[in-house]
C-alpha cells in the first residue's frame, strides 16, 4: 500500500529569522505522529540549521538539488549527493520545471542527478511536466513520456522502486491555477501506467505527487484522485498553518 507524501519546497526564500520560525511553527502545528510522510526542502544554506531544528520531528529534510557527478571533484558552486547523505538528508528534488525552464538541465541530466542521488541513499523526487502551450498544443503526455524515457534507461528496475515522482504542470506553478482534479488524475495516470510496461508490481508501489499551486482549499479533492499521492507544495508551504491543514487533507 503507497503511503502518500507531502513534500514542501522552499525555494530561494528565507532568511535565518524567518526559516528558524517556520521551523519552530511546523513543530507546533503538525501532529508529532501524523499519518502521512512529510519532507521539507529548505535553500541549501540553512539545511543543517533545519536538520537540527527539526530533529526528533517526523519532518524529513531534503536538497533542492543535486550535483549530476560523483562526489568530490572540481566542480564549484555544486553539491554532491554524498554530502547532502552526510549531513542527514533523506530527499532530493532533481528536473523542477524552473530547473529545467532556467537553468537548461535536460532530462537526460535529470536522469543522471536521480542515479547519484540513489548511489547514496536518497529518494530522488523526479519532476516532470508540460508547460501551457504543451498542454494548449495537445502535447502533454508526450512530452511527459520524453521526460521520463531517460529515468527508465538510466535506472535499474530496483533504483526505479526507490523513487518519487512529481507532476508539476509549469502553467499552473506559481500562477494560482490548478489543474482541476481530473486534469492532475489522467497525467498521474498515464505516468503509472508507463512504468506499469516496466513492471506491474513498481507501478502499483510508485508515489506520483501532484505539484502545480497546491493550496489547503484544494487538497482534498486533489488527493482523493486515484493515482494522486501527496503534493509537491510550493508557496504554501512557506506558512506552516497551511501547510499542515495540506498534510491533514493527505492522511
């Protein structure tokens, strides 16, 4: 049975003040044994102050992002999965669409990322999704399928049953839209349905989130979808309030 997953990205947003009370508020406001697994994914640069504050909590904590290389070398700026292991990590979001959209990682790099990530322990949370002329163009699934191709040729069948995937349509992050519920349940759909070709058992475990806009008001109905286990929440999970009544909507 597929537990469902609440996992909230904090973007580059915070500051020691604001983060250290978003740490301290969470701890108040989610229940200390809730009935749903819950990460939290602060910048890179306050992940040991989150680890520390959240320890004893069930709050997991994860990186935003990965290095695509083993660890130690010369690559400046970046972060192995290795040191974000070593510290305590137990996540770590790989191809978030502004990745992809800014930053021009390929899913080829993704896959990669993902593949570091497992060598070391971590749930890597594949994102994946179409942006608002894909979808207009009638093109979603495919590109979804595009995305995915290179996770299935890099990963063995035991790494694929180790991982999470994100659904995260671009048009609806960050804008206030949201796919309506049967929308987010025919892409979560399809997604299953790919790795079911790989093998029936790894699609019947996979956790697919749902990750465009989620806010409390819409949880529930999002979450009762089939094929829709937890969300990737951005903005709200920035107010631990909402946030946790999004955790409740999901146990």
């Amino acid at each position: 049975m597929r537990s469902n997953l609440v996992a909230g990205n904090w973007k580059m947003c915070g500051n020691s003040a604001s983060i250290e009370q978003l740490v301290s508020d969470l701890k108040t406001s989610l229940p200390a044994e809730p009935g749903v697994d819950i990460a939290v994914f602060p910048p890179t640069v306050y992940l040991g102050s989150v680890l520390s504050g959240l320890a004893g909590s069930p709050v997991a904590v994860g990186g935003q992002n990965v290095c695509d290389q083993p660890s130690d070398g010369a690559f400046t700026g970046e972060v192995s999965a290795l040191m974000l292991a070593d510290i305590g990590c137990r996540y770590v979001i790989v191809g978030h669409s502004e990745r992809r959209a800014i930053y021009g990682e390929s899913s080829e790099q993704v896959a990669e990322k993902a593949k570091q990530a497992l060598l070391q322990g971590l749930v890597p949370l594949v994102c994946v999704g179409e942006t608002e002329s894909q979808r207009d163009e009638g093109a979603t699934l495919d590109v979804i399928s595009a995305q995915l191709k290179p996770i299935f040729s890099a990963l063995s069948l035991e790494q694929l049953q180790s991982i999470v995937i994100a659904y995260e349509p671009v048009w609806a992050i960050g804008t206030g839209k949201t796919a309506s519920p049967s929308q987010a349940q025919e892409v979560h759909a399809f997604i299953r349905a790919l790795f079911a070709e790989k093998d029936q058992q790894l699609a019947k475990g996979l956790r697919i989130l749902y990750g465009g806009s989620v806010k409390a008001a819409s949880a529930g109905e999002l979450f009762a979808q089939a094929d829709i286990d937890g969300g990737l929440v951005g903005g709200a999970s920035l107010d631990a309030q909402e946030f946790s009544a999004i955790c409740r909507a999901a146990e």
